[in-house]
C-alpha cells in the first residue's frame, strides 16, 4: 500500500508543477522583440540638424520561479529591451534623485506567467501598458504610437516626445518631439 500512495503523491506533485508551466511567446508577441536581435546604434536627425544618438541593446530574456506560501506558486518568462541615450544627444534621461545619475530606459517589457501576461512599450518618456487600445496600425508592419494614448507621458526624460512609429523589422523609424520637430532614422 505504501507504494500505491507514493505514486499518487508523484503524480499529484507532477501536475502541479505543470500547472506553474508558461507557454511560449507568439510570433505576434515578439513582433516588438525582432528588430534586437542584436545592440546597435541609431543616429536620429531632427528636421534641424539635431542628433540623438540611442544605443538599442539586444533583447534579453530571463525567468523566474516563484514557490512561496506568502507570494506564491508560479513561473514568469521576461524579455526587455533596454535602450540608452548617450552623452551628446539632444533628449536626455532625466536624472535621479541623487542628481549624479540618470534613469536607465527599456522600449519594451514583457512578462508572461501561466495565468497572466504584460506587455509595456516605452520611448523617450511615453508609456503604454495598461490601456489596451494604445496600438495604432498604419500597416501590416507599421504602428504608431501617440502620446494621446499613453498611460504616462514625459516620464523620466528632459524633453518628451509627442508620437513614434514602429517598425516590425527596423524598431524606431521616426518620432516627433515636444516641439513638434520630426526626426528620422538616419
């Protein structure tokens, strides 16, 4: 009998650690993810000769496993990009606190658990999350993001920015910025 009852604990151990399981992220959730497979570089020019010059790192993944009583039983898959705007560029993270240091950046979070997922897209102070009707598609691999739609706007730079647009294969093609000055992707 002492078998029998090991076994049944076995399986019930087993199940409940498929339970914790996350799936896969899908293809249209890493649309936002594919143009980093690498870190690159990007010089922005405004329409007055102005440079930003933003080093896109290449995305990062991460998970974790949480089996606690007090925060609980589960699994989390995390994929970020962080992105820096280097010394010299016109827009600025803002700085901290300690007034020494500035805000490091991520274009996008996205973490997925078996029973929820997150996604936040965020560029030289936008941030879109929470409301679900930020996404503005111009075409099949075109969307455009407006500070009308974001959750927050300005949030830990200098000087914001008013829209972007996003490109699924290039990342950020072009975004207007407080002033309504448009700059490109050179």
């Amino acid at each position: 009998m002492k078998p029998f009852l090991f076994i049944i604990m076995l399986l019930t151990l087993t199940s409940c650690f498929r339970m914790f399981a996350v799936e896969d992220f899908t293809e249209e959730e890493l649309i936002w993810f594919k143009p980093f497979s690498k870190t690159e570089t990007v010089i922005y020019t405004s329409e007055k000769g102005e440079k930003d010059t933003i080093i896109f790192n290449s995305t990062e993944i991460d998970s974790e496993s949480v089996r606690n009583f007090e925060r609980g039983y589960y699994d989390t898959k995390y994929l970020t990009v962080p992105y820096i705007l280097t010394n010299g560029s016109y827009h600025k993270s803002a700085l901290m606190s300690d007034g020494k240091n500035r805000y490091t950046h991520h274009f996008a979070n996205f973490s997925k658990s078996s029973s929820y997922s997150n996604l936040e897209i965020t560029f030289i102070g936008l941030l879109f999350g929470q409301k679900q009707n930020y996404l503005e598609k111009v075409n099949d691999s075109t969307y455009f993001f407006s500070n009308a739609n974001a959750d927050y706007s300005g949030m830990n730079v200098e000087k914001g920015i008013k829209n972007f647009t996003f490109n699924t294969r290039l990342g950020i093609v072009e975004f207007v910025d407080d002033r309504n000055i448009k700059w490109k992707r050179d």
